[in-house]
C-alpha cells in the first residue's frame, strides 16, 4: 500500500511577469491588475498565459504540470493549495516578479485506486516472479555442477 500512496496535488499553470530593474511591486501589481482583469471578464486562462508569461512554459500556457507541495516553493505551495479545482489566484509579489497561479484540477492525498495501479502492479509481479525464476535456475546450476582443476 505504501507504494501506492499519493500527496496532494494539483496541475498548475502560472503566468510569470519578470521584474525589470525599474519595475516597483506596484508596477508588477498593475500589469498583474490587468491580465486578472481579463481573467475576471471570462479570458481563458491558457490564452492570458501564452500572451503574456515570461517564463519557458509559456508556450504551453504556463503548464508545470501535476505538482506535489513538496516539488513547489514555500510560497506558491501555500497559495496553490488553498486554491480549490478551477480557481486562480491573486497576483503573488515575489523579488523575482509577479504569478497568477490557476489550478486546473486537483488530486487528494490517499492510496491510489486499483484502477489506476493494476499495470504497474503486474509488472512488479512478472519481475518478481521472473527474478524467483532466476534465482532456482541459478540455485540448481550450482547444486549440480562441479570444478575440476587439473
């Protein structure tokens, strides 16, 4: 069972406004202020990301993925995982710039359904097994075999 246990997670996508050396937070508050702006008028959020992320996901529209709160910062674990499936945040003001973050969807932590584990499960079996296979063949060579030094 252990195995097959699971943390929280969430697929996150997140725009990312790099800070210019002349950018204040309040600057990066507004150029957040305006694509959540967007967001709030029915904008989609992976359209908003390709536009306007400075980041490499950008061409995906901010896709990172299936995160755990242990693969994030400190401070987008806490935003992103106060935020419920569909939901996007605040701007978040950080040294490096400003994220909007959006869960696209969410997975509670837990063991994993059979469903979803049947194949790895097997395959953990078969190498089992196989290795046990091994193992006797090897375990019998040895039995009746013999070295003769001349």
């Amino acid at each position: 069972k252990e195995r097959f246990y699971q943390e929280d997670q969430v697929h996150l996508r997140l725009i990312q406004i790099n800070r210019s050396p002349e950018d204040s937070d309040e600057t990066l508050r507004q150029k957040a202020g305006d694509i959540m702006a967007k967001l709030k008028a029915g904008a989609d959020f992976v359209d908003l990301a390709r536009l306007y992320s400075q980041d490499s996901r950008r061409t995906k529209g901010g896709d990172w993925g299936w995160q755990s709160r242990s693969d994030l910062r400190q401070e987008f674990a806490d935003v992103a995982f106060s935020l419920e499936k569909g939901q996007y945040s605040e701007p978040l003001i950080l040294p490096e710039g400003a994220f909007l973050l959006y869960v696209e969807d969410r997975k509670f932590a837990g063991i994993l359904p059979i469903d979803e584990v049947r194949d790895q499960i097997e395959r953990i079996l078969v190498q089992q097994s196989a290795r046990q296979a091994q193992e006797r063949w090897l375990e019998k060579l040895r039995r009746n075999g013999y070295v003769k030094h001349y």
